[in-house]
C-alpha cells in the first residue's frame, strides 16, 4: 500500500485523464480570441501538478512554463516534456509568492486547484501574484469546482469514477459520504482512494487525505476586491459557452484581466506569506 496522491504523479495523471486536456487548451485559446490577446506568446500554469494543459500548450509551439509546489510533481511533469520532445519550463515555487520576473499572455489554474489555498490571506496573495505575471492584455483563467457540489441537493460530479488507459485501469474515490465540510472554516479533509490494476498483476492502492478548502462565487468576488489587483471578464459553467446558473454546468470557470490602477498600494513580489 502506497500513501501520497501528490507523491505519485502517475497515478494522479492516470486518475484524471476522464479529461479532454487537449480540446479544453482549444477552448482556453478561443476565450483569448474572444476576451484578451489572440494567440497568446506565453502560458504559465499554477498549481500544474503533472502539467497537461501546459504541456499541451507546448505541443502547439505555445512558450509554457508549469509551476508547482511538489518537487515530484515537478520532476515527472519535466520528464513527460522531455520524453514528448516538448519545451517545457517547470519551475517549483509557492503559488501564493512566485515571482518569475516576467509576464505571460494566459495564466491558469485549473482542477480546482484553489481548493489549496485554506484561507483567505492566502487566495488574495495567489490573485495578487497571478496579477503581477500578467501582461497587458493577459488573462488568466481560474477554474473551480461548481458550488452545487457542495452546497446543492444534486452535486454536478460524482465523487467516484473509473478510467482504463493503455489496458491499465483505475477505480478513483475523491471523497467519501464521511466527509463533511466544516462549516466554519469550510475546510473537508477529503479520503481519497486510487486502486490501480495492470493486467492480471495484483491491485496497488494509494489512500490520501487531501485537505479541501471550498470557496463559493462570492467569496471568490470578495477576494477579488480585497486584491484589487484584477478584474472579471466572464464566468462559464464548462469549456464553452454554457453558464454558470445553467443545469448543465458542471465547473466554476472565471476569466480576469490586469485591473485598470493595478491592484493594492505595496504589492510587490514577496509580500505575502506562502503556503505549505
């Protein structure tokens, strides 16, 4: 038995690939079409984890770089690229104190990868630093989970699935019935459970407890006004044109620019305390 989702980036990848990477980098690249700059020069993706979205970026002739916080996270996304022949830069910082001394035309979060940053100081330093790597007519894309799923009756994903791959299959549980938000700090420590099987080999299984800070969309917009820093542009509920109060939404997808004044008086690189 293995413990640490983060520590196996494999299996992590292998557990997510019900995901269309390449077909939602086409969606990411119509929104800059339609809300910022055209082909965008640069992407930097935050929180990248195994880097698909970046690396796919890179595969159409795109600059991306992948930050992330987990050192093997990092080493397997640099990997894959290399193994792919694609030019990658991976880069292993804090995503609420990065300071890369330059600026793209697309940053994105994607995965809810914002469920990391447990409080609030915390997602207004990220917003910040997101802000400060944007170019003029950047964007960058914050992608989240529906609050439905955890505020609604009928979540819009299902906390269990199953994923095959080159005859290599995973059975996936994000989330047990058990585990409850706390109200007050709107904290869940989410079991998570991947069982792997390759052929007839014997099942590995790793099991993780994940903590999970759930954020609604107005408290997103309450970090966003305390930052100052950026601004909406739209809000979708998936990687197209269906909104957020549609049934089918299933995501909470945010599109900021660079706020016109740019942001709070002492913002600079640094300034906030990072995240463990």
């Amino acid at each position: 038995m293995t413990t640490g989702i983060y520590d196996d980036p494999w299996a992590y990848e292998l557990a997510c690939s019900f995901r269309d990477v390449a077909a939602e980098v086409d969606v990411l690249l119509g929104w800059c079409d339609r809300h910022g700059t055209s082909r965008p020069g640069g992407v930097l993706e935050l929180a990248a984890g195994p880097a698909e979205h970046a690396r796919e970026f890179a595969r159409r002739g795109i600059a991306a770089t992948a930050l992330d916080l987990h050192p093997a996270m990092c080493e397997y996304a640099a990997e894959r690229a290399g193994r792919e022949g694609v030019a990658l830069e991976v880069v292993q910082d804090d995503m609420t104190t990065f300071d890369l001394g330059r600026r793209f035309d697309l940053v994105v979060t994607m995965l809810d990868s914002t469920s990391h940053l447990m409080d609030l100081d915390a997602f207004v330093a990220h917003l910040d630093r997101a802000a400060a790597h944007l170019s003029g007519r950047g964007l960058y894309v914050v992608e989240m989970s529906h609050p439905r799923d955890r505020l609604g009756d009928e979540p819009t994903t299902s906390t269990g699935w199953t994923v095959e791959r080159g005859g290599t299959r995973a059975t996936v549980r994000w989330g047990e019935p058990s585990d409850r938000l706390d109200p007050v700090t709107q904290i869940s420590a989410d079991h998570v459970t991947v069982t792997i099987t390759e052929g007839a080999g014997p099942a590995r299984i790793i099991q993780d407890v994940v903590p999970y800070r759930f954020w609604s969309a107005t408290e997103l917009d309450a970090a966003v006004r305390l930052s100052g820093a950026l601004e909406p542009v739209a809000r979708y509920g998936d990687f197209g044109d269906v909104a957020l109060t549609d049934p089918g939404a299933w995501r909470m997808i945010t599109i900021f620019r660079r706020a016109r004044g740019g942001g709070r008086p002492g913002q600079g690189a640094g300034a906030q305390p990072g995240i463990g």
